[in-house]
C-alpha cells in the first residue's frame, strides 16, 4: 500500500496526519519502517533477520529439544527404563549436542 511512499521533510509538518497514517501502516505490517534519505522521509522494506540471529534461534531449538528429552536420561539414570528402550532419542540428542557446538563454533 505504501511501498514506494516517500515525503519531502519540508513537507512532513502540514502533511502530519498521512505520515502518521504511513507510519501505523509500516508499524502493523511489522515488514516496513520511515526512514530518513537525504531531503525525504521514506517508507523501507526491513531487512531480514541476520545470519547470527537465525543461528542463535537454531540453537535456541536444539536446546528446548534437549531440555524436553532430559527426562530420558533421567530414567535411564534412575534403572526405571534401559538405552536400548530409548536409543532414538539418546542419538538424537547426540545429533542435537553436536549441531550445537558446530553453530557454536562458527
């Protein structure tokens, strides 16, 4: 809707209630912010999330799922179950610990 939208700064005062249209619009679509460019102020598509973001949430995961499979360990641990019992999620989580340290490692 406002994609290409863009106001002289000399402009910005008496046109205060369309740029406070285009500023809720970039606020609720949450893809878009006014930045300032030279003599204007222009509507910007937000950048994507940064490769270090997206490896931090990765890591983030592989260590929720870590957290909800601790109770297997804890009843191998215990004698109330055996690894053979369980053996898919012991080599997940091997797969999941060594994802870890290579994102870690990067």
């Amino acid at each position: 809707m406002y994609e290409n939208w863009k106001i002289l700064k000399s402009e910005a005062d008496e046109k205060a209630e369309g740029y406070s249209q285009v500023a809720e619009w970039c606020n609720e679509s949450g893809k878009y912010h006014v930045e300032e460019q030279g003599e204007y102020y222009a509507v910007v598509k937000n950048a994507g999330p940064s490769a270090e973001d997206i490896k931090k949430v990765r890591i983030c995961e592989l260590k929720q799922q870590l957290a909800e499979t601790d109770y297997v360990i804890i009843k191998i641990a215990e004698g109330s179950a055996t690894t053979e019992e369980y053996a898919s999620v012991i080599a997940n989580r091997k797969e999941w610990r060594a994802e870890i340290q290579r994102l870690e490692d990067d």
